[in-house]
C-alpha cells in the first residue's frame, strides 16, 4: 500500500495539482474574494502539517490493517464467492459510500466537525483547498478507515487505489475549474464535479451540510442530501461565522478545534445568511 501510495497516487496528485492550477487560472469558475498569494501558500503550509499526521500515523495503521484482513480473510468481501477483480471494484465502491456517511459524520457531531470546519472556513475554493486539513481530522479517520476496511474485506491493493482516488477527486471537485456546464451536467450524473462541491463550500447551512459524496454522486441521491440548483455567482463561500482575515492564519487554524467554537452557520452579529427562491429544482446543476 505505501507503495502504491509513494510511487503512483503521489505523483499523479502532483500532475494533477498543477494541471488544475492552470486551467483554474485559464477558466477560473467563480471569483476569488481573498489574497490568493496568502491563502493558497496557507493551504499548502497546512496540507504540509497534515501530511506527517498522514505519513507516520494514517499510512501505517491503515496499511497493516489492509494487510491483517488479508491474512485472516476478515469482512464481507473476503466470504463471497467472488472474482477477484470483482471484488476489487465492490470494494471501491463500498469504501467510497461508507466515506460518504463519514464525511455526514463530520458535519452532523459537534466534536468531528469541530476539526472539519478548519477545511470549510477557506474563504474561496480551487485545488488548494484539496490539501487543506487539519491534522486532527486525518488523526481521527484513521480508526475509520480501518474500520471501513475491515468490514468490507478491501484488499490492500483496493484500499491503496481508493486513497489515489480520493485524492484526485478531492483535487477536481474542490478546484475553480469552469467546465463547460453541458460537459459538467453529464459528468455529475454519476461523479462529484466543481459547482456540485461549490455548493456544499457555501456559507448557507442548508447548501453546506449537502453534498457530502467524494466520489460517486449516487450516495447523496440515494439519502436525499444532493443539491445542484444553487447558481455559483450565487454562492459565497467559507462559514458565516469565519470571514475575519485575522482568525483564519495558520497558527488560529491549528488551534481552532480545540478554542470555543462559534455557531459556523450565522455571522458574528447573529444574522444567519438564508437564500430566497431558486429558479430550478433540487436536482438541476446550474452554471
Ligand atoms: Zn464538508
């Protein structure tokens, strides 16, 4: 799995990371409203912490799980009598819907979203964002993802695969790319794209704690969290109640989840942002 990790989902992250950052510059989709010069090099400065979370602790466990179910045929898919290069594919599937219900988790447990809104409070969003978490957040989806494993018989291959693929599709659908918006309503019919991860960055409630589906979009179709009918000019992005340049440095970013949390969803004067009617249903992407 280190591997895999090291020699193939690191370098097609770093291909990816800047053919994105160019074609965000080409096609940008929504405008950018703070200093790009300050936030994507604080974005990368947090990635850079998060990355020894990552290295020494998320890598090693998750790899010898892998491994131990492996080695003791544990979980679901290790008892059917299926082909191998079945279960391979199941298993992606079945690790990228239980991480739709733990990205649910983050946002719905006051003690997991305290870690997740460092990631939200990002004032614009482009592939930077992709690497922008806490330590913390990595730290406790490891006994997660070990968990996921383990109940589903992922084989070591298949796990390694799915954080290659997280990755990627973290990179895409949190850039600023402008697709065009045909290409992007066939292209979200079955993955996560731009505008759909645009509207679950936005600063209303009810548009952020939607859209939790990394991968594939059927999850959030399947329990009814799916919302594309949001305009991005419409869109602010970040929390209400972190718009203050001088709360969001690397140093208060670090801190944030354990200092008193304010209510993400309303402004520091307690207004809470809302959105009257919109022209399309649920389920229409709009540009
Ligand atoms: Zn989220």
């Amino acid at each position: 799995m280190k591997k895999i990790l090291t020699f193939v989902a690191m370098p097609l992250a770093a291909i990816g990371f800047g053919l994105l950052l160019l074609a965000e510059k080409k096609r940008p989709l929504r405008k950018a409203t703070a200093n790009q010069l300050e936030r994507v090099p604080r974005n990368l400065a947090l990635g850079g912490v998060t990355s020894l979370a990552v290295n020494w602790l998320f890598v090693p466990v998750v790899s010898a799980v892998a491994r131990l179910v492996q080695r003791r045929k544990l979980g679901l898919l290790n008892r059917l009598p299926l082909p191998a290069p079945l279960k391979f594919i199941v298993a992606l599937i079945l690790l990228d819907y239980t991480f739709y219900w733990w990205h649910r988790w983050l946002h719905e447990n006051g003690f997991l979203w305290r870690f997740h809104i460092v990631h939200h409070a990002d004032l614009d969003l482009d592939v930077s964002t992709a690497a922008r978490f806490h330590p913390g957040e990595y730290l406790l989806s490891t006994p997660y993802r070990a968990a996921q494993i383990t109940l589903i018989g992922a084989s070591p291959a298949a796990a390694a695969t799915f954080e290659a693929m997280l990755m990627l599709a973290a990179e895409f659908h949190h850039s600023n790319v402008r697709l065009p918006l045909d290409v992007e309503r066939r292209l979200n019919t079955f993955m996560v794209t731009p505008r759909m991860h645009g509207i679950h960055h936005s600063i209303i409630a009810g548009e952020s704690n939607a859209n939790y589906a990394t991968i594939l979009t059927v999850w959030d179709g399947l329990h009814q969290t799916l919302r594309r009918n949001v305009p991005q000019d419409e869109i602010t992005i970040g929390l209400a109640a972190y718009r203050d340049k001088s709360q969001l440095t690397l140093g208060k970013l670090l801190v944030m989840p354990f200092v008193a949390q304010r209510n993400a969803w309303q402004f520091i004067d307690g207004v809470r942002p809302v959105r009257g009617a919109l022209p399309a249903p649920d389920a229409e992407l709009m540009a």
